[in-house]
C-alpha cells in the first residue's frame, strides 16, 4: 500500500518487458509479496513512456509508483525509456529499478548515468525472481521513502 497525506491506496507498479514470459513471471512473483498492487505491462519503449507520461491511449493511466524496465526492448530502448523519464520534472522521482539479462558493466554504468535507482540482474530460475522481487517489496515499498507523485 501507498501511504500518502493519510491515503492509503494499492502502489501502481509498471513492468516494461517485452518477453511475455518475463511478463508472467514477474507478474506471479508479484503475487507472492504481501504488497497491495496493481500491475501494468508495456511491451516496448513506446508503449512505456506513453504510459509513464500519461499521452494516447493512456491518457487516464494513473502515474505509476515504481517502475520494473527491462534494457532490451524493440523501438526505444530501456536507456531511451530511462532518458525519457528521468529528464522530465513530473516524472524523474519515480523509482526506476532496471532489470535486465545483461552482465556488461557499460550497461551498467550508463543506467546509472540515467539516474536509474537501481540495477538488477534478472534471476534466471522462478525461486530467485521470487526472492529478488520480495526483497524489492521490503526495500521499495517497506523502507522507502517514496516521493508524493507529482500530479
């Protein structure tokens, strides 16, 4: 739950993966946290930033809360998706956790040179998505501090 100026209400998570598979695990490992959430998919950069900026079809999208980016995604890349986000002052405070196959420390690097707030490598067995995604519930959810979304 987010907690706000005595509101209570489910955090709005935004998966931006482009492997349905991916999609399914995460979105079952979400399921075994204790958080109260509502999840939204975006297949490729495109589809993310319109969401993140609330443009087209998701002009009624609520604001997410914490936002799971894969780096490898077809049209606009997870960096571009970073860029996009992190450069626009509605939109720059929003937790951006990156999670990604990729073991390149350049990867790595840049992201964080994109102001990501973190930097995970994607587990590759279902235990440690499960682990992984409950140890960022405990620490995103549980420990931070989030920012009031700007409105």
């Amino acid at each position: 739950m987010y907690r706000s100026a005595g509101i209570v209400r489910p955090i709005e998570i935004l998966v931006v993966e482009d492997n349905p598979a991916d999609v399914r695990l995460i979105i079952e490992g979400l399921k075994s946290t204790d958080m109260t959430h509502h999840v939204h998919t975006a297949a490729d950069g495109e589809q993310a930033i319109h969401f993140v900026h609330q443009q087209g079809e998701y002009r009624l999208a609520p604001r997410p809360d914490l936002i799971l980016l894969d780096l490898n995604l077809p049209g606009k890349s997870g960096h571009e998706v970073l860029a996009a986000i992190k450069t626009d002052p509605r939109t720059r405070r929003i937790p951006v956790i990156v999670l990604s196959s990729s073991k390149d420390r350049r990867d790595v690097e840049k992201v964080y040179d994109l102001n990501a707030n973190s930097y995970i490598q994607k587990p590759t067995d279902l235990d440690s998505m499960f682990e992984m995604l409950r140890s960022v519930e405990l620490f995103w959810l549980n420990w931070a501090v989030l920012p009031v979304p700007a409105v």
